[in-house]
C-alpha cells in the first residue's frame, strides 16, 4: 500500500478527498487529476473522477464486481 503524509490523511477525513497528481495513460488524450480516498471496503484507494458529476469510484469495488 502506498504511503500518505500525515496531512494527505487529515485533508482525506477533513475533505473525503486529496489530491495526488495528474496522470496520463498512454490511450488517453490529456492528464486526469487522480485523487486518494477512502471506500469503506477498501480503505484508501486512488483513481480519477468519472462521468458528468466527476465522482471518485474505487477501482477495487469495480474490479470486484466484474470478477462475479
């Protein structure tokens, strides 16, 4: 598991949310900013904000739910 400063995990309770860095993959046509937060699953995970409301997902919960 990646490690989080201690202020990354304050602003994750504080705010849901922290920012990590814009990514980019190579089929994609810019950088995504990608965000740590917690699933209640999970624990704190990484992904982008996805479809018109710009939710975080956790990638494992989705993953998870493919493998059924």
């Amino acid at each position: 598991m990646k490690k989080y400063s201690l202020w990354q995990r304050i602003q994750i309770v504080l705010f849901g949310k922290v920012f990590i860095e814009a990514r980019q993959h190579k089929d994609w046509k810019g950088p995504l900013p990608f965000y740590a937060f917690n699933c209640p699953e999970h624990g704190i995970v990484e992904s982008y904000p996805t479809g018109y409301s710009g939710r975080l997902i956790c990638p494992k919960c989705i993953d998870s739910k493919h493998e059924h």
